[in-house]
C-alpha cells in the first residue's frame, strides 16, 4: 500500500481539463452524468482523459438551475482532503454544491449545513446537535433495539406470508420513528404525524435533490422535469408544515437548550428539522440498505464470523449489548466502515477556495485560484487504489481490523471529515458522526442476535441500494436463541 501522503514531486502545474462551449458544454457534460455514462465513469473517463485526479470539469444540475457549473474537481485520497480544511476553503452555500435549494424549503432560514464556520450562527446550532445528542446518549442502545426488532419481527411474518420481505420500506419506516424516539423521547408515529412521516420527509428531499437525481424516466421528460429549474417549494409547505409541528413539540427540550445557546426557537426548530430529517434520517435511508446488501453479498462465512464475535461480546457483557460490548466488535466495526468507505450517504463535497491555493494530488502539485470551486466525489477518493490496492472497490469485511487495518481509517471520509478526526463547531464533519457509526454497528448486532444467517437478493432504487429479505435462518445458540 502507498502512502498518500508521500510528496509529490515537480513543480506546481494548471489544472488540466476542459468546460467545453459555454452553457452548451455544461449541458452535455450533465447528460454524460445522468443518462450515457453514470456518476462513476462520467468522473473515472475525465481523469482518464486527462491523466490526472485533479481536473477542471463541469458537475450538475448546471443551466439554468445553477449559475456556475464550473470546477476543480479533487479525486483521489491525496487532494480530497483539502474541502475539510477550513483555512483553505470556505463552506458558504455549498452544501448541495453549485445550487442552493430555496430557503422556503426550511422556514426562511439557513439551516446549519449552509453555513461557514465563520458564521455565529453555525457555532451556536452545531453546539444545539452536540448537547442534543449528548443528552440523549443512554437512550441509542435500548430505543435503536425496540425498533429494529420490531422491524424483523415484521421481516419474518411478511417472510412467512409472501416469502419475501422489503426491507426499504420497513426500514424508512422504522428509522424515522427510531430518530425521533432516541433524539426526543416521541416516536413520531405515535403523534399526530401518524404513519405518514416518512413520505412526507421524502417528498421534501425530493424537492431539494431532485437537480442531482435520475427517477429513471426518459431523459425528454426528465430533463425538463428535474434538471432545468426548481421544483416550486408551495407544493410540499403542508408536508413541512406537519413534520415542523412534530419538532416544535416534540423537540421541547432540545429547543429550550438552543434559547440558552442564543437561537431563537423558530430558527432552532428549522434547524433541529434538518438536522433530523435530512441529516440524520436522509443517512440511514442509505446506510442500512447498503450495509445490509454488503453483508447479504458477504455470505455464510462472514456471518459466521460475526455470530460468533457479537454473541462472545454479548455473553461477556452479562447478555446485555453495551456500549463497551459494542466496542470489542472488531470485525463488526470494520463491516460498517467498510460500508461507509464504498458507498458513502453522501457523495458530493464543496468548497471555495479562500486564496489562491497549491493542491497535491498523487502525481502532481496544481495551481487553483482564489475563488474557484473545489469539488470532491467521494468514491473516487475512497476507492483509490493507490491507498486501499487491488480489492480497492470491493467489500473486505476485515479491511479495518488490526493494528494496519486502523492506519487506513483515516482515508475513510463519508462523515466530511477524516474518521480519525473529530467533529466540532469550528469544521463541517458531521456532528452525529459517531451516533452514525454506533447505530450501524447496532444494526449488525441486532441481525446476528436474531439470525444464524440470511438470504436477501440486492438491486438499487433512488436514493441507493435496494434490499429484500428471501429467508433467514433463526439463531441457534447464544443470547439471540433465548
């Protein structure tokens, strides 16, 4: 394995690449992305192209959603580090990139992932999410496992009905009310919101990403439909309207923590919405279907394994899943990482640069002015050879175990930071990054207490990977046997 810290030599050079034509080449290149390439080898042809991972190309929505489509695009392990330095680049409006969703979708405000730490206001909501989920620290283990056996429950008697169970639709269900219970004390199903959160949290994602998706459907409709101007935000202000009412109540205490912070309740409330329901929610939509297909791919000789570590860790711990059970996991813990380091919840990272800036990639060091837009798609980086070698893109359930396999764990970056850094008001990684990596981890401990093994047939859908359950085999010994 080379080190991608190594120097790189020679002197600093331009950045290769090309626009193409004004907004003409801008609408090609985001037809390559969406339609005749795909994200992967629309990024993998350009730095092939150009013989470099760091290259000037353009990156959707682009005409006429975003004013500038226009980018240096870091894609490797080596250069993608520079959008988490917050002395190189500025994080003002970046969050979805070249566009900047309507602020009607978020009360008027905007919320904290807009903002540069620079800005008072982000330290202040940033600390709200700490003291948040610091104050709800007990309630992670007993709450996540309340909901997630009642979900395979469901799993098993919809395997015993049909044969088959989706394992999507239970799970949005399930971790939306997970959230709500371990962040407020309130399942959400249990309020006036009813079963109807997810859909509604749903829909307005859709609303702020629909630029950077495909639904699949003819490219003549689409284009017009999603790519070329904003959805109007009036036709999900009641689907708002219901979720915020259910944080305004629910999230009482959290708000009366953000008053002493300096925020104003509406304004904390907005946020403590996003927070949740993107951030929080938006993540675990992605996370447990990627990480269920991962293990489901893994087959019996991995779920062994883990059977074998979890119920150990467990039986330990008085039969009890511990934080400190939890833990002693290696090998669960390095499934999740894994899982996180190929198929991150969010792909794309911005920033400005704040001066004119030198960026070492592998093979050379590059030229970027103040201003310009720097922009990192994160698998390429994740899965660069040159740090994780030949099985870069495949699923190594032990790739973190050990004392070498935790030196790689610092070129795990989904949570917008370095998983050996952590998260604070003065950087963008995410605040829950460790509740993140915990409750994936609870994940894995819930399946092999319950299973021996399970058989599941994968596929994708819009927001990533889709995963039914085709059978499970009950456990037969240990803690999950009882």
């Amino acid at each position: 394995m080379a080190s991608s810290d190594q120097g790189s030599s020679g002197a600093p050079k331009p950045v290769p690449g090309s626009y193409g034509l004004p907004v003409i080449g801008a609408v090609r290149d985001r037809l390559d992305f969406y339609y005749f390439q795909g994200q992967d080898k629309y990024f993998e042809s350009r730095v092939e192209r150009y013989g470099s991972t760091v290259v000037r190309i353009n990156v959707p929505p682009g005409p006429f959603m975003a004013k500038d489509p226009r980018v240096v695009a870091v894609l490797d392990a080596k250069s993608f580090p520079v959008l988490f330095d917050m002395d190189k680049v500025e994080k003002k409006n970046l969050f979805t990139g070249t566009y900047m969703p309507s602020t009607s979708l978020t009360g008027g405000y905007r919320v904290c992932s807009y903002l540069d730490p620079s800005e008072p206001t982000h330290t202040k909501v940033k600390q709200m999410l700490f003291n948040l989920l610091l104050s709800r620290k007990d309630e992670v283990i007993p709450t996540f496992r309340s909901n997630f056996s009642g979900l395979l429950a469901t799993v098993e008697s919809e395997l015993a009905k049909d044969g088959k169970a989706e394992f999507n639709k239970l799970n949005d269900a399930t971790s939306f009310d997970f959230i709500g219970e371990a962040y407020f004390g309130v399942r959400p199903s249990s309020t006036e919101l009813g079963t109807g959160g997810p859909t509604k949290a749903a829909k307005w994602l859709i609303w702020q990403l629909h630029p950077l998706v495909t639904l699949g459907l003819p490219m003549i409709l689409e284009e017009p439909l999603l790519h070329t101007f904003h959805l109007p935000p009036f036709l999900v202000k009641g689907d708002y309207k219901a979720l915020y009412k259910y944080y305004s109540t629910a999230g009482k205490q959290a708000l009366d923590m953000a008053e002493g912070l300096g925020l104003s309740r509406e304004e904390a409330c907005h946020n403590l919405l996003f927070a949740t329901t993107f951030n929080s929610y938006g993540g675990l939509k992605v996370l447990f279907p990627g990480l269920l297909a991962n293990i489901a791919n893994g087959g019996e000789k991995l779920h062994e394994k883990l059977v074998a570590e979890i119920r150990g860790a467990v039986a330990e711990a008085g039969g009890k899943v511990t934080l400190g059970a939890v833990e002693k996991m290696e090998l669960t813990k390095s499934v999740v990482w894994e899982s996180l380091r190929l198929d991150p919840p969010v792909k794309f990272q911005y920033g400005h640069a704040k001066k004119d800036l030198e960026i070492a990639s592998h093979d050379g060091v590059f030229q970027v002015k103040k201003g310009e837009m720097l922009f990192g798609y994160q698998p390429c980086a994740t899965k660069d050879p040159r740090v994780f070698g030949a099985t870069a893109r495949e699923f190594v359930p032990d790739r973190f175990v050990g004392e070498e396999g935790s030196k790689l764990l610092q070129y795990v970056y989904w949570s917008n930071g370095r998983e050996t850094e952590s998260p604070s008001v003065a950087n963008k990684q995410c605040p829950g990054k460790n509740f993140v990596v915990l409750v994936g981890r609870l994940f894995v401990v819930e399946l092999f207490l319950r299973y021996d093994t399970f058989d599941a047939s994968v596929g994708t859908e819009l927001l990533g990977t889709s995963v039914v359950f085709t059978g499970v085999t009950k456990a037969t010994s240990g803690p999950g046997s009882e």
